[in-house]
C-alpha cells in the first residue's frame, strides 16, 4: 500500500511539472526566427547584426529583442527576429515589414551572398522596409537604388556623422508621430542625406544639427529621421539614430520607432500612438556580456 501512495505521488508530481509552464526566454537570449503562433498576425521580421562594438552602443541584437518585446503589446503583430539575416527561408515568407539594424556601407548585410534580389522583390511585393542607425549607409554606387527603396541614403563623400545630443518636441501630422511624446537623446547622426529628387513621397520626421556647425543646415540635410510612401506601393521608415541602448528609456523614443515599423507593415497607428510599456531598470537584461578580449 505504501509503495502504491509512493507512485502515485510520483506520477501527481510528474503530471504537474509538465503542466507548469516553461520559464520565458532570457531577455538577452531571445527566440531566433520562430514562426508565429497565429498565422494571421501582421508579421514583422527584424534582422540585427550579430557582431560586438562597445557595451550599450550598437547592441543590434539587444536593440532588436526590445523592439520585439515592445511590438508585441499590440494586438494582430508577430514580430520575428533573425540574426544577420534569416537562415531559414521561410522566416521572410509573408511578412508585412522588415527591420534592418546592422552595420552599412560595404559591410551592409543587403549586399551580401546574392540577397540583393531578395530584397528588391519585397519591394516589389509592397513589403514596408525600416532602416535603422548604420542601415542607411550604402555604398556611393548603390545610393540610387536604395533611394527608391527608402527615399534616402547616406552617402561617403556628401553624408556627415557625428554624436550629441538633442531634445526632439515638435512633430509633423503623421501615423508614425502620433502620442509621441517629447524626448532628449545623445545619438549617432547620419546626416546631411541624399534623398529622391524633389523629395517626392518623402516626409521628414525629425530634424536635427551638429551644434559645432556654423550655418544651420538647409534643403533637407538635417533630416534624420523620415517616411516614405514609394512611387510602385509600399512604404519606408527610416531614423539614423539608435545608435545607444539607453535611449530605450525615452518613451517618446520608443513610441516613434514602434509607430514607424507598424506604420511601414500597414497597421493602423492609434490615435495614442502604439503601446511602448518598459521598466527602464529591465534594458540591461537584454543586453549579453562583453566578449572575451583577444
């Protein structure tokens, strides 16, 4: 009879250990290009780099699990995250948006291993694109391409970088700006961008200039962050910041960038602006220690 009571307990235990629910993923160990459980949700694939710069700055990978997190208070939205680029080839099947935040120039992940063509046909499908830091600088031969894709490019030769500090309090009417509440950031700037001609389809978001310059920028180079709605369908967000994690405690902050993916995948904005809840003490959590020095 003991021996009975004795299995039966262990078979009540094993039963509700494997009813318990499995621990959340580590904020800095985030699921990679798990499919989305409903398959009728808004599905948005973020793509960041891989590779380690200096602690809080370009965290690509952490950056993109906040992104995720924050996408997913909204209702009808699957975001998906890739490392580098998606390995599996249906990861990009059926999104509405993707995000790219990983180096530029002629280390752009778009320019590697034949994805070109792959891009150019999500463009072609109308699927949003959003830019993110480093991902607005191309090579000087690819900058008309990329125009038509994003509606501008930073370009060696006539693009600028620099860092300070800026405190953003007036927006333009648009989806992307809608509840966006004023916020101070020290950033990365891209600027003086080459955009389409005329700038048509192009709106800009935010401005911004080198407080050591002189002469206050003109024609459109302080632009640092903008829409675009392309000439063939399809839309485009692009924000030449996000250049530090930290930045990720500005509610405003947030509110753009989430408003300006879920804008580019074809979700409607509200009135409020999307849903951007964080505890600011959790932002570390995404972050992965420093790698060994060699």
């Amino acid at each position: 009879m003991r021996l009975l009571s004795l299995l039966v307990g262990a078979f009540a235990l094993a039963a509700l250990a494997s009813a318990a629910p499995a621990d959340p993923p580590s904020k800095n160990e985030p699921p990679v290009e798990q499919a989305p459980a409903d398959p009728k949700a808004t599905k948005i694939v973020l793509i960041a780099g891989s590779n380690y710069f200096k602690a809080g700055e370009h965290e690509y990978v952490g950056n993109c699990a906040v992104l995720v997190d924050l996408l997913k208070q909204n209702p009808n939205v699957a975001p998906v995250l890739a490392i580098d680029w998606p390995k599996k080839a249906e990861t990009l099947a059926g999104a509405k948006a993707v995000v790219f935040l990983f180096d530029g120039a002629e280390k752009h992940q778009v320019l590697k291993e034949g994805r070109l063509a792959k891009v150019q046909k999500l463009m072609d499908d109308k699927v949003g694109l959003v830019q993110l830091h480093q991902t607005a600088d191309y090579p000087k031969d690819f900058g008309d391409k990329a125009r038509g894709w994003v509606g501008g490019a930073w370009e060696k030769g006539i693009g600028e970088r620099a860092h300070w500090i800026t405190e953003f309090d007036k927006f333009p009417d648009h989806p992307t700006t809608r509840g966006v509440k004023a916020f101070k950031i020290d950033d990365g700037w891209l600027f003086k961008n080459k955009f389409v001609p005329e700038m048509k389809g192009v709106t800009p978001l935010l401005r911004t200039w080198n407080p050591k310059s002189a002469v206050k920028p003109t024609g459109g180079q302080d632009v640092v962050a903008w829409a675009y709605d392309r000439a063939e369908g399809g839309r485009s967000f692009t924000f030449t910041g996000a250049h530090l994690h930290a930045s990720f405690a500005q509610e405003g902050y947030r509110r753009l960038l989430v408003n300006g993916i879920l804008w580019t995948a074809g979700v409607e904005v509200p009135k409020d602006g999307a849903k951007v809840d964080l505890d600011a003490t959790d932002l570390p959590k995404y972050l992965k220690p420093a790698p060994p020095k060699k």
